[in-house]
C-alpha cells in the first residue's frame, strides 16, 4: 500500500480540488486527477476494509479470511479482475458484492438483511461493505481483467446484462446505451465513455470502485449502477441483484484486457 502520508495530503488538498472540479473543464478534471492520484483517500478505505476482513464477526464470530471469491478460499490476490463468474456452490453468477454477502453469510452467520445492511454510506451512516470492496479490489491492482464467460451460465449473465444495457424506459425513455454507446457524448462537462467500445470500456469500468470527491467517499460498481438508474428513472435495483449482476457482467466482459487500476479518483 502507498504511503500513509501521501493519502493525508491528498486528503487535504481536496477542498481546493472540489472547487476547482465544479467549474473546470474535463482537461482541468484529468490534471487534478492525476495530481491527486498519488494521494487518493480511497486508501483509508482500503485500510478499514482490511481490518473488517480479518476481524471476527457475527454469529460465529469468524473472519472472512476464508472467503472464496473464485480463486480457492482466502485467496485475493487477482480474484476480482475475473468477476463476476459462475460459482459452484451457489450455482449462479456472482459479483463482488454478492459473493461477498454470500462469504458474511455462511462464514459468518449473518441473515441476509444483515449481510446487505448499509450497503452505501451517508450522513452519520458508515458502511462496512465500501471499505471491504475498496479491500478486496485493491488485491486486484495492475492486473488485466480477464472475466470468463465459458459457463453457459455466464454466456446468459452477459446477454441478459447487454439487454438491460440497451432497454429503453422509466419517464424519459432511456437505456444505459443512451449515454454510453456512442462516441464523444458529453453530459455538462463530463465525458462519457462509451462503454460498447474496449477502450473506452476498459478505462472506465477498470476505475471501479472509486473516491468521488463530490460525495466524500468511495462508491462500489452497485451504487455507481444505482446511480444511473436513478438517472434513467428507474425503480432502484436491489442491492446484489441478480439484474445488477447481469449488467456488470457485460460492463467487465468488455473490459477485458485492460488493466486494473482503482479504487481509481472520480469527479
């Protein structure tokens, strides 16, 4: 892990930092990027997220250390840049956040209602599972993303997420592709990726999760999706949804080959 002191200062440059993002242009929001990358607070999260990893919780007062995130039990190191992906156990096609419910649950005890408590943090309402996210996808750093789709299982996760991807509804008839499948479409300020593209698909989706210095915290794959549901109007996903599971399956399908970079600094 970079050092401590790096994060601090970056940390306290973020005053400066937010102002500057509300009204620069998207050249101005890559320069404080790349100022700030060396002391991206998203490392603080990473910290409390390992602490939650090796702590003993729950019913059965055991750690999570145990956990099989695809790679065999305990082993992090690489396992999310092949997520989501087809477990045996559970028969299915998991995310992160999915499996790592699963891991709380049957290790530890938890009800699903508690394993799935406070998913997103707000005001005087601090999550546990950002922080263990921000953990888990830190052990996947500078390695490609390589997500299979040689179950049949995962051909169906990849096709059902590339129809919600392109389903157009709510009030204003959007679709995910209505932002983010085409080139150079820009909403304010903010480019957009378009995320049917490999370039620009790897640069976006291998950035989650991320520190957004608008919100003061790191936010996971589930909520940046939420996020955009809410945009499109749509009801919100519940949290480790199956349909969840299925778009990202196709967002990290076509991100394959880049290489992993977060929990990255967003606007």
């Amino acid at each position: 892990m970079r050092h401590i002191s790096k994060v601090l200062v970056g940390a306290a440059g973020f005053a400066a930092a937010a102002l500057a993002l509300a009204g620069g242009q998207s050249d101005e929001i890559a320069k404080y990027r790349q100022l700030l990358a060396d002391g991206n607070p998203a490392e603080l999260w990473e910290m409390r997220g390992e602490e939650l990893w090796k702590q003993k919780a729950g019913p059965n007062n055991v750690s999570l250390e145990q956990c099989d995130l695809g790679k065999g039990p305990g082993v992090l190191k690489g396992a999310y840049a092949e997520l989501p992906r087809y477990f045996k156990d559970t028969k299915k096609v998991m995310d992160l956040e999915q499996r790592l419910m699963h891991c709380r649950m049957t290790l530890q005890g938890l009800t699903a209602e508690q394993a799935s408590a406070q998913p997103f943090s707000a005001t005087g309402k601090a999550s546990d599972i950002e922080p263990m996210v921000a953990y888990i996808t830190s052990q996947s750093r500078g390695i490609k993303m390589n997500v299979a789709m040689s179950h049949p299982e995962e051909k169906r996760a990849y096709e059902i997420g590339k129809k919600l991807f392109y389903y157009r509804g709510g009030s204003h008839d959007f679709a995910c592709a209505s932002c983010h499948s085409a080139d150079k479409q820009r909403i304010r300020m903010q480019d957009l990726p378009n995320l049917t593209v490999k370039a620009d698909a790897q640069a976006a989706y291998a950035t989650w999760p991320a520190y957004r210095v608008s919100q003061g915290e790191v936010r996971t794959m589930q909520h940046r999706l939420n996020d955009c549901f809410r945009q499109q109007r749509f009801p919100e996903p519940v949290y480790a949804s199956e349909a969840i599971t299925a778009v990202t399956m196709f967002l990290a399908r076509n991100a394959n080959g880049g290489v992993y970079q977060g929990p990255a600094l967003k606007r």
